[in-house]
C-alpha cells in the first residue's frame, strides 16, 4: 500500500494539491482500484487529506 501511496503522490498533478477535495476523490479512486484488484472486494474508503 506505500508504493501504492507513493506512486500517486510523485505523479500528482501540480493543480490537485490546492484542491483538497480532488486530491482525496483522486486517491479514494486508487486505493480503491488497488484493493480490488488484491481482494476482489469493494472497498468503503473515506480518506481525511490534510493541506498546510
């Protein structure tokens, strides 16, 4: 899940990190897709992303 985690954040686009509410739909989407596709189960994600 770190490489998951990470992977996203080195290829997040610059424009999403002022907008805290696309960030989290962005990285609810790739957890999401991550844990389906190890689990074959849908997952109830509700991440809290923090910007200062």
């Amino acid at each position: 899940m770190e490489d998951v985690l990470e992977h996203f954040l080195v290829n997040l686009k610059p424009g999403l990190i002022e907008n805290a509410k696309a960030m989290e739909n962005d990285l609810r989407a790739v957890v999401r897709k991550h844990i389906y596709r190890k689990m074959k189960k849908y997952p109830l994600i509700v991440p809290n992303v923090f910007v200062s």
